[in-house]
C-alpha cells in the first residue's frame, strides 16, 4: 500500500533496488519480533521445541517474502504501464498465499522430517 501511494503521489525516491532493500530489511525485523514471540508461546503452550521452530521460522520467511513481493510487484506493473492501484491487490493476495503455504510445509518438511 505504501509503494502503491507512493508512486500515485510521485514520491518515491531513490532506486527500485534501494527501495527493495529498504522494505526488506523493515520486513525482516518484523519477522523477526513476531517470530521471537510466536516461538515462545508456542513452545511453551504445545512443548514441542522442533515444532515452534518451525512455525516461527516461516512466520520470518514469509514476511521477509510478502515483503519483497509486494514491493516488486507494483514498481514492476507501474514501469509496464499498468496501473498499480487496481492490478496490485489480487497478483500481492494471490502470491502471498501461495508462496506462504509453501514455505511453510517445505521449512516443516526440513525441519520435522515428515
């Protein structure tokens, strides 16, 4: 939402990589905090310590991910001559629930074995 204002504002400054790495970094530390938290309650309240890992470490991923996607994507529809405002919604939704559901069952894959 924030790229999307901004680029109907015209205010976004710098470079696409600049604003890339920008967004990731405020996506990881996200990631990181709520991943902290959920890793405690969750270890605390089932016990299972492999489980809560691998909850919170796709929690990080797919924040760190839905981060970079949804910076991506309208600075990329906005250089094609696609309005950014209107196509932006259902390409971020779309791929951010799928790319959630599978970072999550690979991180479990590797980190539970099953």
């Amino acid at each position: 939402a924030i790229i999307v204002q901004g680029l109907a504002n015209d205010d976004l400054k710098g470079s696409i990589s600049n604003r890339l790495i920008k967004e990731m970094l405020l996506a990881a530390l996200n990631g990181l905090i709520l991943g902290l938290v959920l890793l405690v309650f969750t270890w605390f309240w089932q016990g299972n310590f492999p489980a809560a890992l691998a909850i919170s470490i796709s929690l990080v991923v797919v924040i760190i991910v839905a981060g970079i996607i949804g910076t991506f994507i309208p600075l990329f529809l906005n250089k094609r001559g696609i309005d950014p405002a209107i196509a932006t919604g259902p390409f971020i939704t779309t791929s951010n629930d799928i790319f959630g559901i599978l970072i999550y069952f690979w991180i479990a894959k590797v980190i539970l074995g099953i």
